[in-house]
C-alpha cells in the first residue's frame, strides 16, 4: 500500500512563486513515475509533470519553461516547483503514483493553489 500526503498550497498573487511537496511512503520502490496533476472547477484533471526514477521528466505544455518538478534523493519525495504563476494555474494539485508492480496508480489528497490577478 502507498500514501502520498502533499503540502505547499497557498493563496499567491500573479507572478509569484509556490513549491509543491509529496510525500510517499508504505511500498515506495515500485513507485515509477510520480508526478502532479491538477483539477480546476469544471474541467478534467490534467497531467501537470511527471518524473521517472532515472530523472527523466515530462511536461504539460502549459508547464514547460515555468515549472520544475524533481525527487528527493530518497525516492520518496517528489516536489514541484511553479514560477511566473498565472490565475489560470489555479487548480486543486493532486500527486500521483504508478506502481509497476500491481499497476495500480495511487493519488494524494489534494492541495489548493489559488493565483490572484
């Protein structure tokens, strides 16, 4: 069984900056990839980034050239860092898991991140 318990939400005006966190733990060595999603209201969820084991990302295109996801050197932790926000970056920001042993994904709770204009 895993968890992932993300942290870094907030309120930030147009233009500022936020760093997302995920904590995994439980079965975390099949986890491959992580990586966040995000929810607005009305719309589908939607891959923000993710990132491989070996370090290999991929991006939204909506996220290229302003976010950088990476993982903690212990594998557990992966985090998103969000530059040059826009009001349309807010959303609710899920991470989420793959286990490549029983390929089941896995998801966290949900953290806000609200852009001002």
């Amino acid at each position: 069984q895993v968890q992932l318990v993300e942290s870094g939400g907030d309120l930030v005006q147009a233009g500022g900056s936020l760093r997302l966190s995920c904590a995994a733990s439980g079965t975390i060595f099949s986890l491959n990839p992580m990586g966040w999603y995000r929810q607005a209201p009305g719309k589908q969820r939607e891959l923000v980034a993710d990132i491989t084991r070996s370090g290999r990302t991929n991006y939204a295109d909506s996220a290229k050239g302003r976010f950088t996801i990476s993982r903690g050197n212990a594998r557990n932790t992966v985090y998103l860092q969000m530059n040059s926000l826009k009001p349309e970056d807010t959303a609710v920001y899920y991470c989420n898991a793959h286990s490549v042993t029983t390929s089941r994904d896995y998801w966290g709770q949900g953290t806000q991140v609200t852009v001002s204009s």
